[in-house]
C-alpha cells in the first residue's frame, strides 16, 4: 500500500529550523502549530494514507494546545505506533525537500538516521533529496520551505513470510 504526503511552512525569524527531526543550521525555523518540521509532517501524512488511517490534521489537531511546540520526532513516534496497531510497517521512503536555502545535503545522512531509528528500518529505505524551485514562488523567494514525500507499508505478516 502506498500514500503520499505534503507539507510547506513559511520560513519565520526566532525559529529553530528542524528537518527530519534534526536540527539544521539556518537564520529561521518554520512556522507552525508544532515545531514545523515540513519532512516529518509530510512523511506521517503518506504513511497515514498509505494505511489508510486519515491525515496528520485529524490526529494532531493544531487546535490542540498539547501539540503546542511539540517535537515532529514525537508525532512520527504516535503515527508509527498507529501503523503497528494496525498490522503495518513501513517498507520505504522516498522525500523531496523543496528549498531554496539552506542546503539539504549536508544533513540527508543524519535526517535519515533519525527516521530510520524511529520507524525501525533501515536507513537504505530511506530516500530524501533536496531541490530548488529555482527562485520561482514562495518557495524560490525563500520564504518556505515544502516537501513531497511517498511511502509504502506492507503487513507485518506479509514481511515476515517473505
């Protein structure tokens, strides 16, 4: 089975950014209900409709103050938990981080290592590039930051016959 995700926040001042529940070293973070983080965001809506399982928005309400700041690493720990309960792994990643600045790939290796970690996978399951919008939009004005991501998960009980 597989789902796609997107996300896009504004690029905000007096903001950590976070990508890929890492810390990235950058003037601005992005702006949002929880910490932000476009990747993770993205990542946990494609997983969630990949198991059909519905949105990040119905599960983490930005109405909810208990979301208030909350690290994503903590949301794809809860959208990972609701997958298992549902029989479900996750098989593969594949993400396009959309930004015009800072540059992705200094910080792919350890974005991926701290998913894998947390969805306990392999980090060669794991594909995260970085584009730019080539100074086209929001995006291009580097005002944002958005991410593409697909995923496919599989029954726990189809991988372990396999």
């Amino acid at each position: 089975m597989v789902g796609i995700g997107y996300d896009i926040h504004r690029l905000a001042e007096n903001r950590t950014l976070y990508l890929g529940g890492i810390k990235i070293d950058f003037d601005r973070g992005l702006l949002g209900h929880s910490d932000g983080d476009v990747l993770l965001h993205a990542i946990c809506d494609a997983l969630l409709g990949a198991a059909n399982l519905g949105d990040i928005g119905q599960h983490f309400p930005p109405s909810d103050n208990q979301y208030k700041n909350l690290s994503s690493n903590k949301i794809l720990i809860k959208t990972s938990k609701f997958l298992e309960d549902s029989g479900l792994i996750t098989k593969n990643i594949d993400a396009v981080i959309i930004a015009e600045q800072p540059k992705i790939l200094p910080y792919i290796n350890a974005m991926k290592k701290n998913i894998a970690t947390i969805l306990k996978i392999s980090e060669n399951s794991i594909s995260i590039k970085g584009k730019t919008n080539e100074k086209i939009g929001e995006i291009g004005e580097g005002k944002a930051i958005a991410v593409w991501a697909i995923c496919e998960v599989e029954s726990i009980y189809a991988s372990s016959q396999g």
